[in-house]
C-alpha cells in the first residue's frame, strides 16, 4: 500500500507540472518585437557579441563543487548513524571516501582546480 503513495504522489506531481505548463502557455504573452530580442545585462548595453565561448575549466570546476556537494550529503547522515553500522558501514564509506579522493587527486593533476581567468 506505501508504494501506491509513492507513485500518487509522483503522478499528481507530473500532473501539477504539465498542467502549470499548459496554462501558461494558453495564457501567457506571445508578442515579441525587436527590443525583446535583444540580450539583457542588467540593464546594460552589450558591448560586442553575446555568443563568447567559455573556457570548459569553468565548467569542470562546477563539476568537482557537485562532486563534493554530493559527498557531503552523503557523509553527513552516515555520521549520525555510524554506532548503528558497524565496522561494515565504516569500510563501505572508506571505500567511498577513496574513491572521492582519486576523483580529487586525478582533477588536481589535470590543473582543473585552478581558476583561470
């Protein structure tokens, strides 16, 4: 019966979504001129064009922030059940542990932890 929730809740979620969507797009505005289509920066003229390309180490540095959030939310509960698992959990999160430190020690040779500017 639990699983039944579950997936009610997920359907009504989808159903909410797609919904809100459908409405806006009814309802929303649809005319667009010349001065909507220009790029906005914060009320700034643009000076050139708006299309740059970007250095990939911008985003690599955003991929190894995730990798270390995501270690975090991960760790943080596991420390507040560590009595409850045993010499068991403390190896499963040693090796998850290592395997986080080999994705550091692999960016930092790469140079991805350098912010380049």
């Amino acid at each position: 019966m639990e699983y039944y929730i579950i997936l009610l809740v997920f359907l009504l979620s989808m159903v909410l979504v797609l919904l809100s969507i459908y409405i806006s797009k009814i309802i929303g505005f649809k005319e667009t001129n010349r001065q909507k289509l220009l790029p906005y920066e914060c009320g700034e003229q643009t000076i050139g064009p708006s299309w740059i390309k970007i250095d990939a180490g911008f985003y690599l540095f955003g991929l190894i922030f995730l990798l270390f959030d995501i270690e975090s939310i991960f760790i943080i509960p596991w420390t507040l059940v560590i009595k409850h698992t045993g010499i068991l959990g403390f190896f499963e999160i040693s090796i998850f542990v290592f395997v986080l430190l080999i994705g550091l020690f692999y960016a930092w040779a790469k140079n991805v932890l350098r912010w380049r500017v």
